[in-house]
C-alpha cells in the first residue's frame, strides 16, 4: 500500500483504512495524475504555437513593422547592388531599414544577400516572401508606410510586370488615401 497514499497519517483517525478512506484517496491520486496531464497538455500547446510563430518568421510570412523604409519589389540580379548603394547613401543618418519582397524563398534571398557581403552600414535588409501583384501581400511589407519604393526589372518572361506593379502601387496608394 505504500504510494497509494494510505502511509500519509496526520492524524489518529487517518490510521482508519476503511474503504471510504482508500476510495477518497484513489480518488485524490486520479486528480493529481488528471492535473499533470492537462498541464503537460497546456505546456505542450504554447510550445507548438511559439514554434509556429518562430517558422512563420523564419519563412517570411510575417508582417514587416517598419516606416520610412524602402521597399523593393521583385529580385533579380542587380539587387544586391541597389541595397549597397542604399547602405551607403544612408550611412550619414545611421542607416534605414530595407524591405524586399519577392516571389522566392525568404532564406534562399537571405544568404543571396549574406554571400553578397554588404556592408550595411546601419542599415537593415528584411526579406519577405509573396507577389508583388497581391494586395495582401504589399500589406504585409507595409508598402502603405515606405517612404521609397523601387520595383526591379525581372527577366522572368513576364510581360510588362513592372508597368503592372507601378499601376497597382499607384491604385494601392488611392485605395490608402495617400
């Protein structure tokens, strides 16, 4: 009987191992196990969502939370000279943060940037992951907020994608009421 609880005495009448005293004790066991699996269980939850959260980070699905920042839409090859230029030209304000967004994966852009080896000077360079066509997804990168945007030529057989982006950039600014 030793670790059913039925060795807990505290008292003369706790000695009484009656069926009542056995049956309230295994009760208070099965609550005490039934609480440390809800608990597990909760502890389990918040790990699963902080980890989600964490991948969504590291994928670029995350709304960006800069203003006055420069945005850059599409990639190609020339990107990596745009922001050294950017770096450098805002150095003498202790730099200015740098959004990309483009249809290629965050961390492919990410060690595309870091092999490029930019100086930054200061500044930051955030990439996110998404169309430049979509609504949502220039809501994502806070195009509402740049102070400078700069779409990039892409040699990827569409036709005339950076006349479509400066059409939808200036509809994206009327709909803002900018």
């Amino acid at each position: 009987m030793a670790g059913s609880g039925l060795d807990w005495t505290f008292s003369e009448r706790a000695l009484d191992s009656t069926w009542a005293a056995l049956i309230v004790r295994c009760v208070s066991l099965v609550v005490s196990v039934g609480g440390m699996l809800v608990t597990a269980l909760l502890l389990s939850l918040v790990s699963n969502s902080i980890s989600s959260k964490v991948d969504e980070l590291r994928k670029g699905k995350a709304a960006v939370l800069e203003c006055d920042h420069t945005l850059i839409l599409c990639w190609s090859d020339k990107v990596w000279n745009l922001c050294y230029a950017l770096c450098q030209g805002k150095q003498a304000v202790g730099g200015r943060p740098i959004v990309i967004l483009a249809d290629k994966d965050k961390e492919q852009m990410d060690s595309e940037i870091e092999s490029f080896g930019i100086e930054l000077l200061g500044s930051s360079i955030t990439c996110r992951n998404g169309d430049p066509l979509s609504k949502e997804d220039l809501l994502k990168v806070a195009a509402q907020h740049a102070r400078w945007k700069r779409i990039m030529e892409v040699d990827d057989g569409r036709v005339g994608l950076s006349w479509k982006l400066s059409c939808l950039l200036l509809q994206f600014h009327r709909y803002l009421g900018q």
